[in-house]
C-alpha cells in the first residue's frame, strides 16, 4: 500500500491541472467574448459621428445657399442677361428688370430664381423691324413687343411720332435712331437704366434728354440718337418699367 501512494498523489495532481487548464481557457473565452461585445460597441460610435457630420454638412450648405452670392457670379449673371437682350430675347423693360433684380438678390438661391425666370421668359424676337418712319401731317405711336433694328430712321413733317423703347427688343448691342423733326415733334421713352446717347443739331427747335441722370445698368445695350430738328423737337422720357412682364 505505502508504495501505491505516490502514484495515486500524481494522478489526482494530474487531475488538478487539467481542471486548473480547463478554467483557464473558459476564463479566456469569457474575456474574448467581452472583447467582441466591446468591438460591437465602438462599430456603433462612427455611424453616430457620420450622421453629425451630416448634419453639419447639410448646415453648412444651407448657410452658403443663404450667403450673398459672389460679384463674379453676379457678373456671369449679367452678361448672360445682356447677351439674351442683344439677341432680342428680352425688351428692354425685361432686361431693366431682370438686371435690377440680380443686383439685389441676397443670395445664390435668389440669384439663380432670377436667371431661370429670364430664361423663361425669352420669347422669340419679331420678325419685322422697321427701317423708316414717316410721318407727314400724321402721327406713329409704336407702343406693345417690336423688334428695333440696328438702324431705324423717323421722318416727322407737320406730324408726330411716340416710340415706346422699353417694348423693343433690340436687335444688336447697339442699334442707332435718326431722327428729322420738321415742323412736328419725336418723343422716345425709355426705361431707367437703359443706355440712351443723344447728339445732334437744333435750329429754332430743341433736343432734350428728360430722364433722371444715373449710372446705366451693367451690360445695358446702346441705343444712339441722332437728331436734328427744324422748329421742332426732339424729346427723350424715362418711365418705370411696365410690371406685366415682372
């Protein structure tokens, strides 16, 4: 029996071993699995900084879209709105207005409204434009859309003529006006902002500019008068733009 002894001791210290080895590893499983769950945790952290960051993003945009717009984009602006109004896509009333919308919108939103309202609103230029006017104890009233050639000239004898400029839509940049006032009376009216050049020569007559004096409208198209009046006159009128068009 004494000699059995210590083989049975070394078995059940084998025995304690395993059992010590095996509690180990279910120790180092629980810890794995406290690892993963704390893996699960953090996963979530980064798709709540992603929404933030989203929210922020979407913030700022908002407040570039609320922000002024850029002078080169009101200068972009401008020139396409010039350029539809040379090309006789707009009166001279709608290109007053648009232009003086772009200067006061407040923002890139307000900015882009304006283009998309013009561009809608370009129409087709009239076909006819007329080249002479004459008016010989008879008057013309051009009034309502006409097309304005880059020539046009009058000829008022014992007569009258009227012509509603904001109406036109001009067919170039520039476009040039002559006018003879015999014994009779030419008057043009013109919207603010519209670049209107008037020289000439009066005798016993007159030739007058009544329009308010201030800056034109940036990329305004040109219209040049040219008159000469014989105990007659010539007149040039500013009026508000018509708001039918607006």
């Amino acid at each position: 029996m004494s000699e059995r002894d210590p083989g049975a001791a070394a078995g059940g210290a084998t025995g304690a071993a395993g059992g010590a080895a095996g509690a180990a590893g279910g120790a180092s499983g629980a810890a794995g699995g406290a690892a993963g769950a704390a893996g699960g945790t953090e996963e979530t952290g980064p798709r709540e900084t992603s929404a933030k960051e989203a929210g922020v993003v979407a913030a700022t945009d908002g407040a570039q879209s609320a922000s002024p717009p850029a002078a080169s984009d009101r200068e972009r602006a401008l020139k396409r709105l010039s350029s539809e109004a040379a090309s006789g896509g707009l009166t001279l009333d709608e290109f007053t207005e648009r232009a003086i919308a772009i200067e006061r919108a407040a923002s890139a939103d307000e900015l882009d409204a304006v283009l998309a309202k013009a561009r809608e609103q370009v129409s087709q230029p009239v076909k006819d434009s007329p080249r002479w006017l004459f008016n010989v104890f008879g008057g013309t009233d051009q009034r309502g859309r006409w097309r304005l050639g880059r020539r046009l000239r009058i000829f008022a004898f014992l007569g009258g003529a009227s012509l509603d400029l904001g109406a036109a839509q001009p067919a170039a940049p520039e476009c040039a006006i002559t006018v003879v006032a015999l014994l009779g009376g030419v008057e043009l009216t013109a919207p603010p902002g519209v670049t209107v050049q008037m020289s000439g020569v009066s005798l016993l007559g007159g030739k007058t500019d009544e329009r308010a004096v201030g800056p034109s409208l940036p990329g305004s198209p040109l219209i040049h008068v040219r008159a000469l009046a014989v105990l007659g006159g010539v007149k040039i009128a500013e009026r508000q733009p018509s708001r039918s068009s607006a």
